[in-house]
C-alpha cells in the first residue's frame, strides 16, 4: 500500500533504500526481540549505505529529508521490525527538528551534521523518573552547574534509546533554574548507561537509564535555553511523526502475515477457502479501513507541513491528532489479524506475538491521547 505515495523519483530512491534496511531488520526481528538489542551489523550497514545521514541539510552533503520523506521511510521500516525503526526513528527525528529549527548556532551545528555524516548516531535524553513524560513540562532532575570553563552534569535518564549504538545525546537538565539542552558525547568521563531495559515490546530499542556523574562539558556544549522567549517561538514538534509511521508499518506486517494464513491454511471443515469465509472478509475490510484512513491522514498532514511553512505554527493538533490515530488504526489491524489467524497468533513462533506486543508500545510514545484531546479542546475556544 505504501508505494501508492511516492510521488517522484527521489522518493522511490528513498524508499528502495529503506526496503533494503527493512529487510534487513525483518531477517533479525527475532533475533533482535530475544536479544533486545539491534546487532551492529544492521547499525553499520545503515551507516555505509548513508542511511543514518539523510536527514542532513544539502548545503552539508545530505539528503534533507522532508517531513513526508521521513514519515515514508519510517512506515517502510516497520513493516521489518518495529524497534529498529523507532530507534533509527528517533535519530531520524532529532536531525529534522533542527533542521527545520537551527536553533544551535552555526559553527556547532555544523560540526553535528559532519559528525553524522561520517557515522555519528545522536538522541536526545529528557525522560527522567521524576518528571515523567517530558511534553509535560517538569523542571529536569538533571542539574547543570556552571564551573569553570564549561558545566557540570549529574543526574539520571530513562528511555535512553538506541543506547548502545549512540555517539552523542543531547541531554536536557536544569540550569539557573530553567531547562537547558547540552551535548554529551558518550565516551565522557562520568558517562555510563545501567541496563534496566527489560519490557514487553519494543525489546530492541534498548532504552537503557543513561547516568550522567559530575560530568565536565566545555562552554560551547550548552545548545538551547528553554526561556519563554523559546517557548512562545518554537515549532510544534512535527519530527515526532516518524513515531506513528513505524507503528503503520507494524500494522502492515500483521495483515500480510494474516492474508499469508489464509491464503496457505484451509481447515476440513470448510468446503471454501479461509479468505472467501465472510467474517474473514470483513476483517480484512476492517483493516484496510482503518489503516486506509489513517495513513492518508498522517501524509497528509506531513505534507501540508511540507508545503506551507507559514501554516506550521498552528499545526500542533493536527500532528498530534495524526500520531493518535495511526496508532489506534494500528492496534485495530494487529487485532483484527490475531482474530482472523486465531489461537495460533499467540504462540511465540508466529510473528504476530512480537507484532501485538510491540504495537501496543504506541500508547506511550508522545504525545499523549490525553494531550492529544487537551490540545484539540484548546483550539475550539
């Protein structure tokens, strides 16, 4: 279905790319669900193949995705394997961010692009037990503490994803009071990750708890301040739609297993194939609805940002929205699928398992249901 929105040339390259990772990521899903980590072969072939850098601005030598590019590339990659996608995602999602805002200034910009350029892997780290979801907006537990030359960090982040493969993180703490972006790389003294990742789904996003002890960065580390100033000016954050796209892609791979079921399977009880059975039928018809509508939505919107920037202030309810209806329409298909495959669904050796348990993952990605319906209320008043 996915192919019906490439629209010229340059997204079918991106797309033909992102297939050859997404097979990739589909070979080892098993191994990377058991496992819960992505093997480095996977990570190094994205890097040589320039995948990781495609992000980056032209003026720097990259691709410089659009907000429909990632969120097609996104959708490709989940159908492989949904943690591997999310945690590419993330990286995918923090370079679109700042090119789309160039909040930092020039010089170290540019050093991030060249850096990714050459293989660097960058997250940001805001989540903290403490505070909780950081779209809430709690004061980081992490505190930044000017010394001389530079700042001192300690605190303490969880959802670290993409932990292990990761050269940098952009980690928010509490300077003088207000929140405050700063670049970590993770060879520093005072760096160390602890494996508390042990969950259901998303297994191979490997979000680890990143523990930042008196760790020393020079003046230039400090990026952005979270003023009010800030605050009134910024973006919405329409990079977050690479989230609800891996989770369409998981969708997409839980209706081929179950078209595969029915299609290779007929039980002696029936004197008709299992896919011509008319509550099967109408299964499928469920499915195709509900991942019909919003996938059309969520392109949609990533192409009106694409098209009009004059309109992208006004555009957070749209984003949110589409985040939480891709990943309703999503679960609803994996449902539909485990009903129509049955009792079989559940076993470990059926991918569907993996598929229902990841896909549930997407109730906890931001933004929230609940600042979805918060934020769309707002907007009627």
């Amino acid at each position: 279905m996915i192919e019906k929105f490439v629209r010229n040339d340059r997204q079918k390259e991106l797309l033909d790319l992102a297939s050859k990772h997404r097979a990739e990521l589909k070979e080892s899903a098993e191994q990377i669900d058991k496992e819960a980590r992505i093997p480095d072969a996977i990570i190094a072939s994205m890097k040589d193949s320039g995948f990781t850098s495609l992000p980056i601005p032209e003026e720097f030598g990259g691709k410089e995705l659009s907000l429909y590019e990632l969120v097609l590339i996104q959708e490709e990659l989940g159908k492989g394997e949904g943690a591997g996608a999310l945690s590419i995602g993330w990286h995918f999602g923090i370079l679109k961010d700042l090119q789309d805002r160039r909040p930092w200034n020039d010089h170290k910009y540019a050093e991030l692009c060249m850096d990714v350029l050459k293989g660097a892997l960058v997250n940001r780290a805001q989540t903290e037990e403490e505070t909780g979801d950081p779209t809430r907006g709690g004061l980081p537990a992490t505190i930044a503490t000017e010394v001389e030359g530079g700042y001192q960090l300690t605190g303490r982040k969880t959802f670290t994803t993409l932990s292990p493969h990761l050269d940098s993180v952009i980690v928010k703490s509490t300077l003088n009071g207000v929140p405050a972006d700063f670049l970590v790389s993770m060879n520093q003294k005072g760096v160390s990750l602890e494996q508390t990742w042990e969950v259901l789904g998303m297994r191979g996003t490997r979000s680890d708890d990143l523990v930042l002890t008196d760790v020393f960065v020079p003046s230039e580390a400090l990026l952005e301040i979270y003023d009010k100033e800030r605050k009134t000016a910024s973006l919405p954050p329409a990079w977050l739609l690479h989230i609800p796209a891996v989770y369409l892609g998981i969708a997409e791979s839980a209706r081929e297993e179950a078209v595969k079921f029915v299609t290779s399977y007929q039980p002696n009880s029936l004197d008709i194939p299992l896919k011509d059975v008319p509550h099967i039928q109408d299964k499928f018809g469920r499915i195709s609805l509900a991942l019909l509508s919003a996938r059309h939505f969520l392109y949609s919107v990533a192409e009106q940002w694409d098209q009009y920037p004059e309109e992208r202030m006004n555009m957070q309810g749209q984003l949110f929205a589409a985040k939480s209806q891709a990943v309703k329409a999503a679960m609803e298909a994996v449902d539909l699928s485990m009903r129509i495959v049955g009792g079989r669904s559940l076993m470990k050796k059926n991918q569907l398992e993996r598929l229902y348990r990841d896909v549930r993952a997407g109730l906890h990605n931001p933004p929230s249901d609940e600042l979805t319906l918060q934020v769309l209320a707002m907007k009627q008043f």
